[in-house]
C-alpha cells in the first residue's frame, strides 16, 4: 500500500470530533492511536479491542504523525541537565 492510499484512511471533518485527525469511518482520532501506542499496548491488542480496524489504519495514523511533524520545530519540554 501506498503513503497516499494509507493517508486516504485518515480524515478531517469540523463535525466529528471537531476536526481532530480520526480513522475514516471511525471516531478514532489519530492522537489516539498515537497515545495508546506509547503506553504500550500492542497492535494486536488494539485491532482485537476496536472491531473493523486494520493493521493499515494503524500504520496510517504513524504515517500521519509523522507527515505532520516533518516540518514542525519544537522547544523541549523539560530542560536539559548537564
């Protein structure tokens, strides 16, 4: 599959979840995705917990982010100690 037919999957819309990134078809949004990613839950253990989605609806939520951060600067959030 494509970086365009994975991005396809993922949708804007101001009516659902006031135009947050979500999975076509779905409210899920991308920041979602995203956090329960990072706490650790499994790919596996997301597809068995939210019927109908794929492994491509996951990997089109990682593809987002990180078309979205591409050109993005950021500051960082906690000072450095040296």
């Amino acid at each position: 599959m494509t970086d365009a037919q994975l991005l396809e999957r993922i949708t804007l819309n101001p009516q659902v979840m006031t135009g947050k990134p979500v999975i076509r078809g779905t409210r899920l949004t991308v920041e979602y995705m995203l956090n329960l990613l990072a706490q650790g839950t499994t790919v596996t253990e997301i597809l068995t917990e939210y019927d109908g989605l794929t492994h491509d609806d996951i990997r089109a939520c990682c593809l987002f982010a990180a078309r979205a951060l591409e050109n993005t600067t950021f500051m960082p959030l906690v000072a450095e100690t040296t």
